[in-house]
C-alpha cells in the first residue's frame, strides 16, 4: 500500500511498501546474467521509518553489462542517471539507485552505500589518521588497495567490532565498537510470540482460531488476544460479558495444542479523564493487558503525560499500546512529554509497545534507546488486525534494533513459562 509523505517534495514511503519494491527489484538483478552478489543498502537496509529511495549494490562480472540490464527492467520508467552508477524511476514512483562493481569490491561498496553520511564520514576520519583512504571500492593504504572480503573484514581492519547497518548513524555506535561495548542486538528468531493483535469479536478480520494457527504456524508459542474496550464503539469494543466469553473460547482453542497458547487480553482505552475503560477487577482477571490512547488527542501536554502516566501505574496494566499515537505520513505525536513516561515505567516496570505495524513503529528508535538506558523493558507487537500481518513484527525489531534493544529488553523473547511469571509480578 505504501503511504507517501511529502517533505518538501521529496517524497517518503513506509518500509512494508519499501521491502516490497525492493524485493521486485532484487529478484530482477538477480536474473541478471554475470551477476554474483544483490543487496540492498541505504536507509532501507539501515531500517529507517521511512525511505526516500531504494538503494542497490551489485557485483558482477561487467559492471557495465549489469547497469544497462537495469535501466531496462520492466518497472523502469525512466532513467535518471546512466553509466555504472545508475538510478532510475520505477513504476511505483520511488527512485531506485544502483552501483554495480567487480565482485572483489562489494563489501566496500555495501559499507559504503549502506551509510549513513555521518557514519561514513567518522569512518573516514579514522582511516585517514592511518594514513589511509576509504572509500566505496576498497581501502588505499597508500602502497597497495585492499578490498575486504566481507563487512566483518572491513571494520576488523579498521580495529573495531563489526556494527550491524540498524546502528550505522553516527550516533555513538563507532566509539562503542572500538571500545568492544555495541549491544548484541534482538534478532527476529528471538521472538516467541505476539502481545498485541485483535480478532473478528472486534475490528479484527480473522477468528480466534485462524489466528491460532497462523502464530503456530510461524513458530510462536503464544499470542495475545487483546481487542478493543467497550468505549471503541466503532472497532466493536467487547463489554464485560462478550470478553469473558471470548476467554471461554479461547480456553477451549488452547486444548487443541500442547505446544502453543492463546492468552486472554484486552486494549483497555484510557479515557479522556484518565481513568481505564475496564474496572480493576475485570483487568485482574485478564492474562495480559494493554493500555492505550485512542481519544482526546488534543488535550494539553500535561493532560495526555498524566493520562499515560496514571496507566502506567495501575497495578494491572501490563504494556502502553503505541505510546506516541503517531501514524507516520498522516498524524504525528500527540504532546507529551515522553522522558516522564519512560521515566515512570522503569519505575514500574510497565512495558513499552513498540508497535511493529508500518505506519506507527511506536515508539521509535530514540525513545527505545533512552528507555534502554533507564532500563525499561519493551513489547514488540504487530497489533495486527489480520492474520497476514502478523508478518509486520520485521519492522518492529528493525526499529528496535535501531534502538539498541537488546533481548532481554524485549519481553515476548522470554519462554511462555518466565512470561506468566513477569506478569504476575507486574500484577502484585
């Protein structure tokens, strides 16, 4: 789908639509004859909310032969730069930018494309105090050119750590890999089920047990039922009489597997007064719960800090749903003041979603990073309304990562098992 925001006019677009142009333009490069090796680099790579343009390394055996193939492929419409280094127009409107080169050369020219300036630039700085000069086709140490063979090499020979692209923006992550200290980052594979996804009893498309099986199907062991509260009329928010026969069905989907659980939850509303959608006695009696903003977005500072605030210190609210309430390329943040908001769940131990769906990544990087820092502990979630995107929880662990998120920040890495027991320590 793809939303596009303007900045200026330099258009952005979100990371679903993104993979998906590049994974087209990737298998055609891939078709191509001569080529041996096809990555994407850039932002995209980096894992940025949004990208401007689709960034492309190759190797082959012409370099020549593999760019003109390129400016001929089917989603092309026009060609904006010819010759090795190419970009053109697709179909889809986003620009997509390729440099092809000998096959000895990719690892340069994949540091290099990846980016970001800033890290680049720090790289460059310490590669000329050496005497040295690096740049996209290999590293001139002034008697001889080296062409790394891998990334790893590459920053090995610059005495440091390999740094994965999601850290590559100059903000920290070159001191930390020479230091030894970058974060050994959560990986997908870490991810042992989902906390936040709605089904047909409310604005969901899918049922109980579709959703069951797909999670299962994905290598989960659990996932999180949490429809909306009874407030979000138009979402067909549960009363307390349709959420507890909703658990009776989850009960009885549960006794078909033995490797894998749904839980009962709710995305409990915070109203506009501060106060829960649910009485204390119906959330204790859920598996998990997460409280959320979907009103009153233009309440003061003050008003929407307290609202989350008083949330995050009810005993039976278990994660902050989408705590910005931003939708990237339609509505940004509403006002408040995060640093108390992660000041009060590391106080708590209260988790922050960090909303995986394309267009909220929610709470974004910075704010992971800052969280990190106070300790506070994160969920990542899809809050997937059907089944097929439960597939979003890549985008959620790319801004994660980008935020130095490490896995036992995460809380649905922890074994269904150390889960249930968080969260009955969460709830005493």
């Amino acid at each position: 789908q793809g939303l596009k925001e303007l900045v200026g006019e330099r258009p952005k677009w979100l990371l679903n639509f993104a993979f998906a142009a590049a994974d087209e333009v990737a298998s055609f490069l891939n078709g191509i004859p001569g080529v041996v090796e096809v990555s994407a680099a850039g932002s995209l790579r980096r894992g940025r909310e949004m990208v401007e343009s689709l960034d492309f390394v190759v190797s082959g055996t012409d370099p020549e032969d593999v760019a003109s193939a390129f400016t001929r492929a089917p989603f092309v419409q026009r060609v904006v730069v010819g010759e090795v280094s190419t970009a053109v127009k697709t179909k889809w409107e986003i620009q997509a930018n390729l440099l092809a080169v000998r096959p000895e050369q990719f690892a340069s020219a994949l540091q290099y494309l990846t980016g970001s300036w800033a890290h680049n630039k720090c790289l460059q700085g310490i590669a000329r105090k050496r005497g040295w000069k690096l740049d996209k086709y290999g590293v001139d140490l002034g008697k001889r050119i080296v062409t790394p063979k891998s990334e790893e090499d590459l920053y090995q020979l610059l005495e440091m750590r390999y740094i994965p692209p999601e850290l590559r923006e100059g903000q920290g992550e070159i001191e930390a890999a020479l230091a030894g200290n970058l974060p050994v980052l959560v990986d997908i594979g870490d991810i042992k089920g989902d906390l936040h996804v709605h089904s047909n009893w409310s604005d969901g498309a899918n049922t109980l047990e579709e959703i069951a099986l797909a999670a299962r199907q994905m290598g989960y062991s659990y996932l999180a039922i949490t429809d909306h509260s009874r407030s979000l009329r138009v979402a067909r928010g549960l009363d307390e009489e349709r959420l507890r026969r909703q658990r009776l069905e989850i009960e009885s989907i549960n006794r078909m597997f033995d490797d894998f659980q749904l839980l009962a939850g709710i995305e409990v509303d915070i109203l506009p007064d501060g106060s829960l959608d649910f009485d204390d006695d119906i959330l204790e009696e859920m598996d998990v719960v997460i409280a959320s903003i979907h009103s009153g977005f233009k309440q003061d500072r003050d008003t929407l800090t307290s609202r989350i605030i008083a949330a995050i210190r009810n005993e039976h609210v278990d994660i902050i749903g989408h705590p910005s309430g931003r939708l990237l390329g339609r509505r940004g943040s509403y006002q408040i003041d995060m640093e108390r908001v992660l000041d009060a769940a590391a106080e708590t131990g209260t988790a922050l979603e960090i909303n995986a769906s394309p267009d909220r990544l929610d709470l974004n990087d910075h704010y992971i990073r800052l969280g990190k820092e106070r300790g506070v502990r994160f969920s990542i979630n899809t809050d997937a309304h059907g089944r097929h995107s439960l597939a979003d929880m890549r985008y959620g662990v790319l801004t994660a990562r980008r935020g130095w998120a490490e896995k036992e920040d995460i809380i649905n890495t922890m074994p269904l098992s150390e889960l249930r027991k968080w969260l009955q320590k969460k709830s005493r």
